[in-house]
C-alpha cells in the first residue's frame, strides 16, 4: 500500500502548526483555570505571613535578646518563600508554560519595567540582594542618610527605621546601591557606646580618666562581659575624654550615654578637673582626627 507524499507533507504541516500554536498560546483556556484553588492560596499565604508577622517578633520580646535578633532575622526569608511558592504555583495555572512564553513574557516585561519601574524594581532586587548579604537585620541599630533608629522590619522594597525620636522611616533598599550603610550591631545583642567629655587643661589625667572609668563600670545598664576602655586626646583647648563601653541591651543605649555623662560630670568635679565653658562647634570636631575605635 502506497503513502500519498502530498497528504503526509499536509498532515506534517499541520501537526507543525499545532505545536505551533500550542507554543506561542500564553493564556491557558479560561474553562481550564480554576479561580477558587488560586484565591485559596493567595489568601492562606497572605494569613501565614501576617501570622508569621505578629507571632515571631512576640517570641522575639518573650525571648533572650540573643534568641530576638534570630527570630526577627527570619520574617524577611519566611515572606520571600511564601511569595515565591505562591508565585511558582499560579504561574502553570494562569499561563502555558513552554519556552517561547517565557521568552516572550520575560521581553515584554522587562521593556515595560525598565521604563516605567526602574527605581522599584531596583529596590526589589536590591532586597533580595539584602535578605542573603544581611548587611542589616531586624533589631539591627543602623544610619542611612543620617538617620539612626532599629530596622522594625525588612520588606521586599523598604525596611523601616524606628529612631530615638520614635519617629517610623522607611528607606527603600535602593540606598544600598547608592550609600554606605553603618550598622552599629550587626546581629550582636549588643553594641559599643560612647560618652564624651571635654576638660579644660591644668587637671590630673589620671584621676580623671580613672574617676571616668570608675562611673562606667558602675553603671546598671553596663555589659560585664565587654570590655571598659577611657581614651583621652589632648585638644588646643583642653582635653577630650571618651568613655566606651557596652550596655546590657542595646535599647538601653540612650539611658546608658546618659547615665555614664550625668555622674561622669560629677566624677570630673570631684576629681579637680573643670569641664571646657567655650562651645565646642561640630566644624572644631571636623578639622579633629577621629578617635581610633577598638
């Protein structure tokens, strides 16, 4: 039995075509994409990341400060995997999944997102970026364009600061490409202080330096474990003392500069020494070397 050549050159044809257009079909048919499992899913992972939200930093505040910092680092890792499976698992329902869809898809959307959503999409990958190399966490004590507070919490687009005024700022990852970012902490429990002090000259330095160190190893709100250190630079107007040292819990900071600077006041008065009257301008502290950290 003979083949015809024409009708199996046609049926190749058509069976090309199909595939073809099987290909290039993005949309599945809508009779075939059910609504209810995705609304279901969306919504289940929208409730685990608000469940995720409230329940981890509670354990966080119930828990040691060591134990906080861990719980509060994970919020950012468990919401990015929750978004991606929800994306990953509606994306073979809404769409045809071939190769020449994700090529077109990915095409279309980068022109459209390169044009009209350059910052933001730089700020989402600027936050993935962020989530591996962590250079700042929630419970982290950081400045960013001059603003200092604690990372509340780290989004895909922004994290959001709570400084010492109590004021919220949200800074959107994509500083990270464009500024240096300080982290006073980084993922330590606890993080260096310094108190200032500025005596006019004619004093004992000992007894100062050591009265200034006697107040802050007294000091309730102090880290036994981290070591005290009293540096001093001789200034044309008098001499800069520095006391650095570690509170407890790095919320306490504020109180602990203050505690250290109130008896510190009293301790150099006590010890002969007389604070500098003259007010000492941030251009003098510019034109100054900075004072070697340990």
């Amino acid at each position: 039995m003979q083949t015809d050549p024409s009708s199996t050159e046609n049926a190749t044809q058509t069976t090309a075509q199909a595939a073809s257009d099987e290909a290039v079909k993005l949309f599945n048919d809508w009779q075939d994409i059910s609504l209810l499992p995705i609304v279901a899913v969306i919504l289940g992972v929208w409730f685990a990341i608000a469940i995720v939200r409230w329940l981890l930093p509670f354990l966080a505040e119930c828990g040691p400060s060591q134990l906080r910092l861990y719980l509060l680092a994970t919020i950012p890792i468990i919401r990015l995997v929750l978004m991606t499976f929800t994306v990953l698992w509606i994306i073979p329902i809404v769409f045809n999944p071939t190769f020449q869809n994700f090529l077109v898809i990915a095409g279309g959307a980068s022109v459209a997102i390169g044009f009209a959503f350059k910052d933001y999409v730089s700020s989402l990958i600027a936050g993935v970026v962020a989530v591996f190399e962590r250079p700042y966490r929630p419970g982290d004590w950081v400045e960013i364009n001059n603003d200092y507070g604690e990372v509340q919490s780290v989004g895909l687009r922004a994290i959001r600061l709570r400084t010492a005024a109590d004021d919220i700022i949200t800074v959107p990852h994509l500083v990270m490409w464009q500024n240096n970012i300080s982290n006073s902490n980084d993922g330590e429990r606890t993080l260096l202080c310094i108190a200032d002090f500025y005596v006019s000259p004619g004093h004992d330095a000992s007894a100062v330096r050591g009265a200034i160190r006697d107040v802050a190893i007294t000091s309730a709100y102090l880290e036994y474990d981290k070591p005290v250190l009293v540096v001093l630079k001789e200034e044309p107007w008098g001499t800069h003392y520095q006391a650095k040292a570690y509170p407890f819990d790095m919320r306490d900071q504020f109180v602990f500069i203050t505690d250290m600077t109130v008896r510190g006041k009293q301790a150099i008065r006590d010890a002969g020494g007389v604070e500098v009257t003259a007010p000492y301008t941030a251009t003098e502290k510019k034109r100054s070397p900075p004072t070697n950290q340990f």
